[in-house]
C-alpha cells in the first residue's frame, strides 16, 4: 500500500511541473508551489525530490524510456514496430512532455544523465560495435541526438516530415556505414 501511495505522490508531482512547465519557466517554480500544485505537503515533495531539477530531471529521463533504440530503427524500414517511438518523432508528438522537450536544458539534460550509464545506452552500443572507443562512441551518439533534437523541434508543423525522417534515417546510416 505505501509503495502504491509513493507512486502516485510521485507521479502527482511530476504531472504538476508538467502543468507549471507550460506556464511558467523551471526556474521561477519553486518547492512550495510544487507541493500546492501537486495536492502533497512539502514534507512529501521533499521526501521524493531534493529540489525541481530532479523532478525535471525524471521527467527527462521517463520521457527517454519511451524512445526507439537505434539498432531497431536500423534494421527495419519501418519505424512503427513496437510501442517505442523513433526520437525525432517522439520529440515532434511529445504529448504532455511538451513542456519538458521544448525546455531550454532538454538536451544537457538527457546527455548528462545518459553519460554514467553510457554503456547501457543502445545507441552508444551502436556505435562502440563499430570499433569506436567510449570517447568517439559518445561523441557520435551526442552528435546524433542532438541533431534529430534539433531538427525535430525546428520542423514542427512540416507536413513533409515523412521525407525529413527518411532524409535522416539515411543520414545516420550513412555515417554509421562511413564508420564501418
């Protein structure tokens, strides 16, 4: 029962910054009006998160779960072969992660949380199969996200992203046939 009451204390805050984010920019929300706008004491909100960044900072990372992994977008033309979804295309319908995508530290972010567990990351492995030490390996792995990031948010409302994602996808496996 305590697990279950953890959860949803937890899954009230982060859809509170959520609902904050799309107001109001992460640094002018602090602790209390999370608390107030979550429906928990400070005491709650304190036991789960330190601070707003880290709950920023889950919702940076949950939103990574839902993301393809590279080695499939790779090996099969069509891209809607699970319930993940390609990043670029996650990032363009991003749903009530919107506000967290479109933040400013989006990107440092999912990279600086990423870069302890690199080795675990599906498109860093992608890359060190090549040969890559940890160093290139994660250099290209940043490049590519930051690129499909970048592109993504810039093309929102393009109605030709059907060719864009096939430019890119392209793209990344022309650089990973270059690094072959």
């Amino acid at each position: 029962m305590a697990d279950a009451r953890s959860r949803k204390s937890q899954e009230a805050i982060k859809s509170a910054l959520l609902d904050l984010l799309g107001k109001k920019p992460l640094d002018a929300v602090t602790m209390t009006e999370l608390a107030r706008k979550a429906a928990v004491s400070r005491s709650t909100l304190y036991a789960h998160f330190g601070n707003v960044q880290e709950v920023y900072e889950e919702l940076v990372i949950e939103f990574n779960r839902t993301l393809q992994p590279l080695e499939m977008r790779l090996h099969c033309e069509e891209c809607v072969v699970s319930d993940s979804r390609p990043m670029c295309v996650a990032l363009r319908d991003s749903g009530r992660y919107r506000p967290v995508v479109t933040d400013g530290r989006f990107m440092a972010t999912l990279l600086e949380r990423l870069r302890p567990n690199r080795f675990e990351n599906r498109t860093f492995r992608v890359y060190q199969e090549l040969g890559l030490d940890a160093d290139l390996a994660w250099a290209a792995c940043c490049f590519q996200m930051s690129g499909c990031y970048a592109v993504a948010l810039s093309q929102p409302e393009s109605a030709d992203w059907p060719r864009i994602q096939r430019m890119l996808d392209a793209f990344i496996r022309g650089g990973i046939n270059a690094l072959r």
